[in-house]
C-alpha cells in the first residue's frame, strides 16, 4: 500500500502500487456497500483494461468471487453463464451495454455498472479514502468462477480458490524469478484462466508491473514491449 512502484502500465498512463491498493479498497467499499444475501458473486465483463485488475482487487480482499464473462458470448448463451454463476453484481463498459440488451441476466439495471458512466464515478466518489476492508480471507475460500471455451459442451464455470491462484502465482513468480525491475504483458483475456494465473498473479507476487492491451494485437505486439520496456 505504500508502494510507489508501478503496477499496471495501459496506454499512456501508469499506476503505482499504492493507487492500485486504494483503488481495490475503494471497489471492495462498493462491495460491501451493494452486497446482498446468497453467493457473492461479481461478474465482470471487461477488456484487458485496469479496471478488471481493479476489481479481482477487490474481490480479493472483501472475500468476493469473481465471475469471467466471456465477452465473445452472445445472446441466450451469454444469459444462461451469467444466470448459472448467480452473479449478483455486473461491471461492464459502454462497448459491451449492446450484448447485455434484452437479454435476462438476473441482475438488475440498478446493480450493473458501466465503469466509463457518471454514474459509475458517483458511486466511487462515495467510497474516496477508503481502508482495505477488515474481512477474513481463507484459502479455501472460493476467488474465481472461470469458463472452459465449450468445445465439448456448453462451458462449465471451473473453481480456483485464493490459496490456489496464490501458490500459482508465487510459484511461477519464483520460478522465473520475476522482480520490481521486470514488466510482465498480459496478452491472453482476462476473463480466462491463462492471463491470470500466467499473467496477473505472478506478477502481483513478484511485485513486477502489469502491462495491459483492450485486446490481443499481433501487429501491436512488439510496439508494446519496446513502450512498456516488457521483460
């Protein structure tokens, strides 16, 4: 929390580890401010962009879970994954509003955020200078509802819990000896298991900077790791 390191690197800005953890408690503030009874279940359907990093956060630390929503999904079939994982929140951005009308979610108007809103930045204001919440955090503890891709079926939400999303990104932190001086880029979805447990949380262990594209670009590629310096 007291770090000035950078965390997250996307586009032209940057932001250090101390915004970062402000920005996670203030979300975990929201959190806790909209929860309601049943599973605690967020669903997240975002590009690489920081403030997915922001919400898996704040998930983290107000011991919510975080739903992948697999922004390639459409209609019915988008409908029944977010139906399926109970989610009682939406955090979305305008590009997305389409795909989510008149389509039965489960979740109301009222309860899903576009993050490029004034609404959106209303709510957040009421959280400004929040403290991590004080909230007991197991291993065992259920962090992440991920999607296979449905090729034998339709697409089952897999379980990883903090402790398992944890060991992983310690282990592969430690096992490429990732450090401060290293800047790691996040090419795959955020919403599937490969960015996150090869991508985000070893560098969160390593304390390395995260570097985001909207989305995968193969031209974009080598410009990206000659701009943010990726190691």
């Amino acid at each position: 929390a007291a770090d000035e390191h950078p965390a997250i690197l996307f586009e032209d800005r940057s932001w250090s580890y101390a915004e970062y953890v402000t920005a996670c408690a203030e979300r975990a503030a929201l959190l806790d401010e909209l929860r309601r009874p049943g599973p605690f279940h967020v669903g997240v359907l975002l590009d690489n962009v920081p403030e997915f990093a922001m919400w898996l956060g704040a998930a983290a630390v107000a011991g919510a879970v975080v739903v992948g929503i697999n922004a390639t999904r459409r209609g019915a079939e988008l409908a029944r994954d977010i139906t399926h994982t109970e989610c009682q929140l939406l955090v979305t951005e305008e590009r997305y509003a389409p795909l989510l009308d008149g389509i039965d979610t489960g979740v109301g108007a009222d309860r899903t955020f576009d993050v490029e809103s004034a609404a959106y930045t209303d709510a957040l204001d009421r959280q400004r200078g929040a403290g991590l919440p004080d909230v007991e955090v197991a291993e065992s503890d259920l962090y992440l509802l991920l999607f296979t891709s449905g090729t034998s079926g339709a697409p089952k939400a897999c379980l990883c819990s903090q402790g398992r999303l944890g060991r992983i990104g310690r282990t592969l932190a430690d096992m490429v000896k990732l450090g401060p001086e290293d800047v790691c880029y996040v090419a795959m979805p955020m919403f599937h298991s490969n960015a996150l447990m090869a991508g985000w949380a070893p560098a969160l262990a390593g304390g390395a900077t995260t570097a985001l594209r909207r989305k995968f670009s193969a031209s974009g590629f080598l410009p990206d790791v000659r701009k943010f310096g990726v190691t």
